[in-house]
C-alpha cells in the first residue's frame, strides 16, 4: 500500500499538458525543418558543416567549463537513490534509479518513466509570484528552535507551531510539546487536532555530531512514513537544513558540510517519498556556503528578525501547488515564556510580514484549584478575541497576620507575643459530666482562656425500688408473752369461781359474760363497760367498795 501511494504522489507530480504542449512544438519544428531544406538547401548543408563542427568541439568545452565551476548545491545536485544503499530498496521497486537530474539551463528536470521526455521537477517548490499570505492559513510547521523562533518574532501563530528548543528529528515522534499558550500535544494528537492540508517538517540541525549516517537517516525516513500515516491526504514539505557559521558558537556540534550532505538525503527522500522540498538555503547562504551575516543572530546557529521576514517570504512565494492562498493571514501572536523567549534578540522587532498581529487578551474563565495560604491553586485562562486557552498556577496567597493570627486560616505567628487585653466573651454552663467557667478572650490575638470555674452538678439518687417479700415464719412466743397469757388465764378462772359463790349462777345479779360485771351488786353497767374498755386496753385488775368483791375489769379474749 506504501508502494502504491508513493506512486500516486509522484503521478500527481507530473503535468499531462505540459507534455502534450512539448509534442506539438516538436512536430511543427518538423515541418518548418522540412520547408526550410526545400527552400535553402546550400545553406543548410552549410549550417549542417557547421554542427558536426561544434559537436567534435562541445566535449573540450564542457571539460573545461567543469574545471572551473563551483560544488553543486543541493538544488543543481543529481539525485541517485542508490547512493543511500538499501534505504530507499523496497520489494516492489520504488524510485531506485534516481530518474531526476540537472538540465543545461540548471533547472531541475524529471524524466518522465513512461515516455522518457523531461519535464521540470514538481518535487523542489518552484516559485509562484503573487501569492498572497493567505496560504499560511493552510499549512502548520513541525521543528525545533529555529521554528520556535518563527512564533516568537510573530511571523507564525502559536497554534501552527509544534516546535522544541534542542529537539532532534530522532525524538520528536514521541515527544510531548507545549505551546506558548501552554497547550500540549505530541505530533499525532497535534494533527488530528489540526486540519490543515499542508505539513511543512524544519527538523535536522540538532543530532549530527557523533551520528552514525545511516542511523540519521533511517530516522529521518520513519518521521517522515510516521507523518504520512497519520496525514494519508496532506502534503507534505521537508524544508532544508539552514546553513550556519563553522565558527559560531555551536562549531564542532554543526558544520555546513554536514548540512550540505543531509540535505541531498533530504532532496532524495523527498524525491523517493513523493513529497516536497523546499530549497530556501540558497537565499540564506553567502559565496562561502555559509549563514548571511546580516541573518546571523549573533550564534552562528540562530537566525536574526529581519532573515525571519525573509524566510516567511520565501515560503510563501514557493507554495505547494494547488492550496489556496485567499485572504491575509492573521497572526495570533503569544508572547514567549520561559527559555522561549532566548529566541528573540534584544533590539529585534517583532515582525508579521503580510499579516496583522492579533495580540491575546486573557481572562481566568475557570478556577479549577483555590490558592490558600499555603498551596498554589489553578485557573484556566482563555482569549477574548479567540480560542486561545492554557492554564496557569495562581501563587499561594500566604499569610495575612493581625495580632499574632491569620485572618484567612487563623494559623498562628510564629514567635509573635500578643499583650493580652482580655475581655469576657460567654459562660459556659455545668453539667453533670463537668464542671462550668467564664470564657475570656484576647481583643487583640483572639486568644482565649478560662475563669471562674465551677464544679459539675450532682446527679440526683433514685428511689427505692420495692420487692416483694414473703411473710414471715411463725416464732414460739416469748416468755413475757407466756407468762402474761398464763396469769390472764388464772384471773378468768377465778373470776368465774366467784361469781358462781356470790351470785348464785344468776343471771341477773351475776351479769353477762359479755359486760363482764352484775346486774344491781355486781355494779353499774356503765362501770363494767368502763372496766371492759381498760381491760380490753390495759388488761389491769380493779375492786370497788361498791361491788363488794375484787373482779376482772376486762380481759384479753
């Protein structure tokens, strides 16, 4: 399927007009050939003298022309994908051959595969005047700190950018990046994230030194398969290295020479891919191959403002053909953050070319975490004038004392003495479990203490309960008992004697046994009840002179 799609990539490449365009100016050549010989055949066959001469000549010539022209660049180079071994080898063929080359006119030209004519090379971006700014509302860039740099001198949106200062292209698949807006991304999320059709890869600079050449490589290619994976319909553009001083502030990390060589890798994966490159290195070079000193940001490495408003230029007058270019492109400028903002140069400028700034103006549209005394909280801040978001730490508030204790916590100060003015507050009240006091508070610190304490109150005791009991054995009488009982006993036996002497068993002299005394001579019934009431009361003996006789008052029955 890799196959397949390299193949329609470079098919696209190739533009069927402009070769039918080259078939029919070869056939009127032909036949205004023909009527020229009818016409002038001497001087023709004079001209045809003249041919054969220049061609014996032409070798001599062009050996000595090459003596004395310089290198060639990446540009004018011939690509040979065998050079690069089994990289560029697959099972079913691929670009092998290396089927491009340098015309006589130094274009680079492309060898049609089927008809064997050369048409212009669609794989460099050739330059297309008059297309305006809008066409970088179509495209997003992938790189390290040259890239940054690009946002921070506002010639690209922060939300187009996925750089990192010191990144390798070895590293960038799964790395996570942050944006000066602090949102982050890895390269998938970004680009599922983003739709933009064109993808522009500014990657390379770091990593050469001590890099096994086949291992760069190879990496290089995996970004670049990872990249078309995951954008199967975008097109995408490998950017040359950009040249440096070999005696900058990096020399013997970075030379030219390495440049030179990766970006003839680059052309030719380019090539073998079916994507583009963008040559911009012949406008930043000087005659000696390196880093235009008015370009130079003062390391050798780094670029100034004023090569960023030449870069931003060049890559918009080199689109990728077939991607609009409608309106100006509006830079959503955020001001770098923390070893970002190295990138600017004290006295640059802040450039935008083609494009107007939009400058963000955030507000905290969400606390997710309060700030307290102690710990940092967390806001989210977004853009008014867009969707620009990123969140941000709110600094702890710390302490804020009076008289010894925070008025947010009411932690105390530490080695604070307060001189108390205490006042008296409430009453707490006793209860059966503890005692009560007076609450005094400080006026001052809040402090507080305790007075006039009292003791807990006493519990009330219960009542009794009542339990049944059982009653009582019977006990033998005592001997007072007996001895009163016997003597009872002994007085009603005599009583009984002397009625029957004296009375005769009358009953009406004698009395009853229930008034105890005689109707006339046993005395008066009211003395007898009066006898009977002390002797059911007292059980006493009593004689009367009026009874004649000594007889039981009363007794116990």
């Amino acid at each position: 399927m890799r196959e397949d799609e390299r193949r329609r990539r470079r098919r696209k490449h190739h533009s069927e007009p402009v070769k039918k365009d080259l078939k029919h100016s070869l056939h009127n050549i032909k036949l205004k050939a023909i009527d020229i010989w009818k016409e002038n055949k001497f001087e023709c066959i004079s001209v045809g003298v003249l041919i054969v001469a220049a061609a014996v000549a032409l070798p001599f010539i062009v050996s000595s022309v090459k003596k004395t022209s310089p290198a060639p660049t990446a540009t004018t180079a011939d690509v040979n994908l065998e050079d690069y071994g089994s990289l560029f080898a697959d099972d079913e063929g691929g670009d092998k051959n290396g089927n491009t080359k340098t015309s006589s006119n130094g274009i680079r030209v492309k060898v049609d595969e089927e008809t064997g004519e050369e048409i212009e090379d669609p794989t460099v971006l050739a330059e297309k005047k008059g297309t305006k700014s809008g066409y970088l509302d179509n495209c997003v860039f992938i790189g390290d700190s040259r890239t940054v740099a690009m946002v921070s001198y506002g010639v690209i949106s922060d939300e187009d950018v996925l750089a990192k200062v010191g990144i390798s292209h070895t590293a960038v698949k799964n790395y996570t990046f942050t944006q000066n807006s602090g949102k982050q991304y890895t390269v998938k999320s970004f680009l599922q994230a983003k739709s933009e059709p064109v993808i522009y890869i500014a990657l390379g600079v770091n990593g050469m030194k001590g890099a096994k050449e086949e291992d760069y490589e190879k990496a290089f290619k995996d970004l670049v398969e990872y990249i078309m994976e995951l954008g199967p319909d975008r097109k995408i553009v490998l950017m040359a290295i950009w040249p440096v001083d070999d005696n900058g502030t990096y020399k013997g990390s970075v030379k030219n020479e390495w440049i030179d060589k990766y970006n003839d890798f680059l052309l030719a994966l380019a090539e073998y891919e079916g994507i583009y490159y963008l040559d911009i290195n012949n406008i930043l070079k000087d005659k000696n191959g390196s880093i235009k000193k008015e370009y130079d940001g003062g390391d050798g490495l780094h670029y100034s403002a004023t090569a960023y408003n030449v870069i931003i230029d060049y890559i918009i007058s080199h689109p990728v053909p077939d991607v609009s270019d409608d309106g100006d492109y509006v830079v959503h400028y955020v001001k770098p953050r923390g070893e970002y903002k190295d990138m600017i140069k004290k006295g640059d400028p802040i450039v935008t070319p083609q494009a107007s700034v939009h400058e963000h103006k955030y507000y905290t549209s969400e606390v997710k975490r309060e700030a307290t005394c102690t710990d940092p909280g967390l806001r989210v801040m977004a853009c008014e004038g867009c969707d620009s978001t990123y969140e941000e730490e709110i600094p702890a508030l710390g302490h804020d004392y009076e008289n010894g204790k925070c008025k947010r916590c009411g932690a105390n100060q530490e080695g604070y003495s307060c001189d108390h003015d205490w006042k008296f507050d409430h009453t707490v009240a006793a209860t059966y479990d503890s005692g009560g006091y007076d609450v005094y508070k400080c006026s001052k610190c809040s402090a507080t203490e305790e007075r006039n304490q009292t003791s807990a109150l006493t519990r009330p005791t219960d009542p009794p309960k009542e339990t049944p009991t059982e009653a009582p054995a019977e006990q033998p009488a005592s001997n007072e008992s007996n001895n009163q009982s016997e003597q009872t006993n002994q007085q009603e036996s005599s009583g009984e004697q002397q009625n029957s002497g004296e009375g005769g068993g009358s009953g009406e002299s004698g009395g009853s046994g229930e008034s105890g005394g005689s109707g006339e001579s046993g005395g008066s019934g009211e003395s007898a009840g009066t006898s009977n009431e002390s002797s059911e009361s007292g059980g006493s003996n009593s004689s009367t002179p009026e009874s004649g006789g000594s007889e039981p008052s009363g007794g116990s029955e």
